[in-house]
C-alpha cells in the first residue's frame, strides 16, 4: 500500500464531512489523529463518540473552527438536485483554506455513464445518463473550483460487513435480476479505506482514481455466491424487463461498464485485501 500509515504524523486531524461507512473504515487506519465527523442526528453523533471522534451535528453547526484546526478533509456526502450540500454551505470558507494538505471527495463510477459492458477508465469522457451520476459530476466540478489539494475517488458499488447481498438473503429479500450482459464493478469497504489511507500519505492534488476490485459481474452471480456460501437456497431469476423496483434500484441497471483500477494500484501502491467479491463476501461472513 505504499508507506505504512503508521509513518504519518500523529498530530494531523481530519475533518470528515458526512462520517459515514467508507470514512469510518478510513479512520479506523489513522490511530492517534484527531477525527472531526459530522452527522446528521444526535443518536449516530453519540455513537461516533464512541469510536473516538469528535462529532458535530451538520447541517446546524458552526464548522469553521473544525475547518482551522483541519489538516485534511474529506466529504463523503451526496449532493442533491440543487448541488454540493457542503459547497453550497460552507464553499467560501473551504475555498480560502489555504493550509489544507489533503482534500478527499467520494464520488462515484456512475459518472462514466453506460458503456454496454466496455472498460472504462479514469481518462474516460463522463456522460452519466442517470440523475444520480450527473449531480456527482456536477459536484466534482464543484470541487475542483475551490482550488484545493483536491483528489476524487471514483467508488464502485461498496460492500462489507452488515452491508451488501448477505444481508438481503438472510433477510429474504434478495433476488437474481438478470439483464444480458450487465455487469458491475465492486469494492470492499476496507480497500476503500486503505486507498484512501494511501493518497493521504502519498498526495497527488488533481488526480482522480477509480476504487473498484478486479472482477467486474453479474448482479445475479454474486447473489448465488453469497446464497450458496449460507447455505440458502438460490433467489429465483426475475427477469429484468418484470422486474419490481424501486426508481433508485433500476437505475442503477440504467449502465453497464467495466472499471478499471490501474491508475489506483500504480500511483497509490494499493494491493488489493478483496480484489473479488468472493474474498470480500467470505471475510464478510467470517466477521458475522
């Protein structure tokens, strides 16, 4: 992974924008920094409080001193349909940061679009279709005019522990919606977390990465692997076109792509621990 995050300075502090599962794997490689997380409700406030943080309730704070004691930042939060919550609350104050080392924003693969199966990378055009990846690539733009160290992590569609299609065969609810040819590309939580760790110890302002493993796949074949692992019997195959979903689910079979993660490996030294679902579900199930 490149130097060991052990090797960084004690003494830096990151202030995490929407502390959710991502920025909360990454602060469990950084012991001895000060982490400034901020939610959005009293109870998940207490509960960072507990793992250590110092936790803020935002939208409804005050977080420019947060932003001065800050070495680096990281926004995990979504934008919505009139833009970057964050930008658009605290943008100006961002912009004149000027002592910042390292800027992180989580974006998302989906700003590539639909590429019918085909490998994409980070020099590849964006031309999302879906809402959701056209207001993420309006928020990276966003971002990049704040003239900060900034780095993008493009995520694939994130899986771990209590979170991914165990969860959805224990509970019943998981099924094999098959369209040909769809594929997607995947990544465990924590080589979300060491890839991160990585560009902070190893900045590089400008570049974006794109965080996946190394087998993108079908929907439906992960969804028997984690079955067939359980012991449960394979979910039924629905197909696609009769499908009953929610807007949000069958967007996300709006676009099929390929993801390529080179650019992670080779200039973060990023070693994958899960480079497949079947490693990331079996450590899954062994933390359960």
């Amino acid at each position: 992974m490149g130097r060991d995050t052990h090797d960084l300075v004690m003494t830096q502090t990151l202030l995490s924008l929407g502390h959710g599962y991502s920025a909360q794997a990454l602060a469990r490689l950084l012991p001895g920094w000060r982490i400034i997380a901020t939610t959005r409700s009293q109870e998940k406030a207490e509960r960072l409080a507990g793992q250590g943080a110092e936790a803020r309730i935002w939208p409804g704070s005050d977080l420019r001193d947060a932003l001065a004691r800050a070495s680096h930042v990281l926004s995990s939060v979504a934008p919505d349909d009139e833009g970057d919550p964050v930008i658009r609350e605290i943008g100006p104050v961002l912009a004149e940061s000027t002592h910042l080392r390292w800027v992180g924003y989580l974006s998302t693969t989906g700003v590539y679009g639909d590429h019918g199966g085909a490998w994409v990378d980070e020099e590849t055009p964006l031309e999302p279709t879906t809402r959701r990846g056209q207001a993420r690539m309006r928020a990276e733009a966003e971002w990049r005019a704040l003239g900060l160290p900034l780095h993008i992590f493009r995520l694939a569609g994130i899986y771990g522990p209590g979170r991914g299609p165990f969860e959805k065969v224990k509970a019943g609810t998981a099924r094999r919606v098959i369209k040909p040819g769809q594929v997607f590309s995947r990544i465990h939580v924590e080589d979300i977390a060491q890839a991160l760790a990585a560009s902070i110890a190893r900045p590089r302002p400008g570049a974006i990465y794109n965080v996946c493993d190394d087998d993108p796949a079908p929907p439906q074949d992960v969804i028997e692997y984690a079955a067939q692992m359980l012991g449960r019997p394979v979910p039924p195959a629905v197909p696609f076109d009769t499908a009953h979903m929610t807007a949000m689910a069958r967007s996300f079979f709006a676009e099929s792509k390929r993801v390529r993660n080179d650019r992670m490996k080779k200039d973060l030294g990023v070693s994958l621990k899960y480079p497949t679902y079947r490693e990331g579900l079996a450590a899954s199930q062994d933390e359960d």
